[in-house]
C-alpha cells in the first residue's frame, strides 16, 4: 500500500491512499471460504457451493469489507501522530470505484488539523463579575405575586415574611445568574485570547458526514458559529487540562453521574430517593459510553474553570438586575 500527504494550508491536509490486491487478498479468500462453508443454496450440499457461485454471489461484498478493513487500520496508523479534528473524510475529489476490478483502488480523504496556540493564565488576566443588587421595584413585583399565591392557598403570611423569602429567592437566583455569567464570560475571554483559526468548510462537511444526513447542509450552516465558539472552547479547554496537569478520575464521573440522577429524580418531584435505587441507576449511566462523554465534559468544564477562577483575576461590579440583563 502506497500511502501520500498533501498539505494543502496549515489548517487542511489530503490524504491518498492505494490499495493493491496483495493487501486484502489473503482477507479476502478467508472470507469468501468462509461463506461458502456456510452458505446454503438450493441443489447444493451446504460446504459444496462452487467458489465460482459464491464469488458471484458475496464477492462484491466481501471486497468492499476487506477493503474497507484495510483502509481502517492503516488510517487510523496514518493519522496517529496528527492533531486532527473530527474524522478522515472522503475527498470531493474521490471516483467511482470499480470493485469488480483487481487492479488498484485509489482513496482521497481530506483531514482538518488542530490550529497551533497557547493556553495561558495568569493574574494578568482579568475578567468582570457582577454582583446584582436586589431593588425595591424588583422585591415589589415578586412580593405582590407571592401574596397573591399564599392568598390562594389561605396560608398567612406576615410583610416581614414575605419580605424575606422574596430576598432570599432574587439572591440566590441573581447569584446563579451572575455565576452562569462569570463562567461565560471567562471562556468567551480565552477563547478570545487564543485567537483560533479552525478549518471551517472541512468541519462543515465532517458535521454533515457524521450526522449522516440526519441533519440538513441548511441546518449546519444555521447553527454553525454557535458550534464554531463551542469547539474552540473544547480545544482550549483541552490545552488547559495538559497545562494545569488536571485529570478525571472514576471518582469525578460518579460524583457528576450521582449529581445528575439526583437532579433527574427532583426534576419529576421525587425526593428523598433510597440510596440503592440513585447507586442503580448510576450504573446503568455509567454503562453507557455516549452519557460517559457527556459526563467527561462536564467534568473537564467544571474543573478547568475551576483553575481558571483561581488563577485569574476577577474583578467585581456592582449592578442591577436591568442593566444585567441588557449586557451582551
């Protein structure tokens, strides 16, 4: 197999590969013995199948699995000392192939590479946080709405009750916010920092590629500056938990896996869930490789940010609750 490098720009590489017969055709004959020890055609004991009838029959499909087994493997080793994005993709440029013929098959496959940056962080670094105030007009709506609902339920309550709880909830909904805001702006902040070029009409087609047509050129093209921040705070992300020398441990996932049922059972009203049942159905999340990605990154997240909000500086503001909400 004769395997080539094209770079086209620093962001966008070609791959070809050649395959000749010699590379799957000791494959290839296993596989086609095999079906014909199993194969079961009428007039014919099975194992007695003539080769010429199974080639005829399962040739097609058996070349195109050993060669595509072929591919695989050598692929995969192709790309190994790569940074790339996403997976190998089939070139624009790729023919017809001809799977009857034994002379060799050429395949294209374009690959998006990692851009090169840094992933610092210092005290130099600052970022604005925001501390919003509780104003009467806004303590006003909600206690007016909050009277109306214990009146409905014919419970009494004192002003100074209901005065209370009103601040209680607005401070700690306007801390959640103001902390939803802060991680925000942080990773907006090194992102920016990082100054990424991605390979953008590669990752198009791979998104397209991978989502196997289940979602529309359309749609992509729709959606694709929110998944273009999003990615670049994946690889951010990733470069600061190797500069921070962060890993995720078993215990981290079944901490985020626990956390993530609890809310789960909350969310339908259920409290107070017998142990047993949460450490089930924890099991079966963390059986489940998709949710275990989806936990990782969470995790990843939460601890990078982590580090991050104790190695920067954060400088607090206060503010308003309607001028926080008309920040960008």
């Amino acid at each position: 197999m004769k395997i080539t490098k094209k770079q086209i720009d620093k962001l966008n590489l070609e791959l070809t590969m050649v395959v000749e017969h010699t590379d799957y055709e000791q494959a290839e004959k296993k596989k086609l013995a095999e079906r014909r020890r199993t194969a079961d055609f009428k007039g014919f004991r099975k194992g007695n199948v003539p080769p010429e009838m199974i080639r005829k029959v399962y040739g097609e499909q058996i070349r195109v699995e050993v060669v595509n087994d072929v591919i695989s493997g050598q692929l995969s080793e192709a790309v190994r000392d790569l940074h790339i994005l996403g997976e190998p993709i089939s070139s624009e440029k790729q023919g017809e192939i001809d799977w009857k013929s034994d002379e060799p098959y050429t395949f294209i496959f374009d690959l998006g590479l990692s851009p090169e940056f840094k992933a610092e962080a210092s005290k130099s670094d600052s970022v604005q946080s925001y501390r919003i105030e509780v104003t009467d007009k806004t303590k006003a709506e909600v206690a007016k709405n909050l009277k109306k609902y214990y009146a409905d339920k014919k419970e009494k309550k004192t002003d100074a009750e209901i005065d209370s709880e009103v601040s209680g909830r607005l401070e700690s909904e306007y801390a959640q916010e103001a902390e939803w805001r802060l991680t925000k702006d942080i990773r907006d902040y090194f992102v920016k920092k990082a100054s990424l070029e991605l390979p953008e009409d590669f990752l198009k087609r791979w998104l397209f590629a991978a989502n196997g047509g289940k979602v529309s050129k359309e749609d992509i093209e729709k959606d694709f500056s929110g998944f273009v921040e999003d990615f670049k705070w994946q690889l951010v992300r990733g470069r600061f938990m190797q500069e921070f020398a962060l890993k995720i441990e078993e215990k981290d996932l079944r901490e985020a896996a626990k956390a993530f049922v609890t809310y789960q059972y909350a969310m339908y009203g259920i409290g107070n869930v017998p142990e047993d049942m949460i450490k089930e159905a924890v099991e079966r999340l963390l059986s489940d490789r998709a949710q275990i990605s989806r936990l990782e990154e969470q995790v990843e997240d939460r601890k990078v940010m982590e580090k991050l909000k104790e190695t920067i500086t954060i400088k607090e503001k206060k503010i308003t609750s309607e001028k926080f909400r008309d920040l960008k």
